[in-house]
C-alpha cells in the first residue's frame, strides 16, 4: 500500500522517507507500469465484488434473513447512489489531494466493506436449506399463516456494507484513469487505459 502511495510519483529525493530511499526494490517499483498493476488489481476487486458478487448472492440474502424483494433490490441501489453522491467528494479532493493515496485508502474501505457484509454470517445461526411448509405458504401469501418477520440486524449490516462499498469503489473510476492520464506516456495512454478498462469488464 505504501509503494503505491509513491507509484509513478516525480518525487525529489530530499522529499522520499528515508525507508523508501534505502530500499531499492521499492524505489524500483515507483514506475507507471506498476501503478497500472496496482491499478488493475483494485479495478478486479471493485468489479468483482459490487458489480459481480453482490448480485449473484442477493437472492441468498433474500432468503437467508427473510428479506423482502424491495429490501433485497435496494442493495445494489445504494451502491449506485452511494457511488454517485461520494464522486463530487473525490473529485473534488483529487483534485488537490495525492491521488495515490486517496486510491490506497479506496482499496482500504472496499475491504472493510466486504468485512462488514459477512457479519452476519458469522454471528447468525447456521443456515438450513430446509424450509417449512409455513414459510411457503407465507411466501406466496396465505393469510392463516404468520409470516417469519425480517432479520433487521442483519438488513443494517447489509446496508452499511453496500454503502462502505460505494465509498471505496468510487476513487477506482473517478481518480485512476485521470492519473494515468498524468504519469502515463503519452504514446502509451490508450494501451494504459485499455487494460484498465478491461480489466475491470472481466471482475463483473
């Protein structure tokens, strides 16, 4: 995380911590090429888990904590929306901030966010694929029946995890092409780019 905070960074020697300027093969790795790495592997984690995992298991979810199809829809609406409110704050602050480390600290919260999604799991019961002929019946409506009232405290973690999410997700897409844009060769950019982009179709 810190060699990326100095990824591709024209920083005087005099400014370099005294660590980064003794360590050779840190000093190496401050180069365009690696930040696109650094770049790339934050691109594959923020698609693959927002845009890939987060809908493929919503209807899990759904069942597993006796969510509503509105509750369960709504997750990946407040990582839009999320994603959509935070990008004035990181342009704004990418604009005259490091970007490097605006991204590592990006990085950061997506992992906490992912954290904050298996919560539940971890301190529910164990799940049981068996469902009783009651909660089918009440699924479809049968009004002789007491339907199995939601996991509210599983439903916030969910909702404050997709948020955390959107935070984190944001600086990858707002901040990363524009900083390629600014260490990158400029007979090298499209191909920079590119990869970027494709990398981040594969994680979805």
């Amino acid at each position: 995380m810190l060699v990326w905070w100095y990824a591709a960074q024209n920083v005087p020697e005099e400014r370099v911590s005294e660590w980064v300027e003794r360590c050779e093969c840190l000093r190496s790795k401050c180069t365009a090429p690696y930040f696109l790495l650094c770049i790339c592997l934050y691109a594959l984690v923020q698609s693959m888990i927002v845009t890939g995992l987060v809908g493929a298991v919503l209807t899990t979810w759904e069942r597993r904590y006796a969510l509503t199809s509105t509750q369960s829809g709504l997750l990946p609406s407040v990582i839009d929306f999320g994603v959509l409110m935070c990008s004035f704050f990181v342009a704004h602050f990418g604009a005259t901030g490091h970007k490097p480390r605006i991204l590592a600290a990006g990085l950061a919260t997506i992992g906490v966010g992912a954290f904050v999604f298996i919560i539940p799991q971890l301190y529910g019961s164990a799940y049981s694929a068996s469902i009783p002929p009651d909660q089918v019946l009440c699924s479809v409506g049968f009004p002789a029946l007491k339907c199995t009232d939601t996991n509210q405290d599983a439903y916030i973690f969910l909702v404050f995890g997709a948020i955390t999410l959107a935070v984190g997700g944001t600086p990858v897409w707002t901040l990363g092409p524009t900083y390629l844009e600014e260490i990158a060769p400029a007979s090298q950019l499209a191909t920079y780019l590119g990869v970027l982009f494709a990398v981040g179709a594969i994680g979805v």
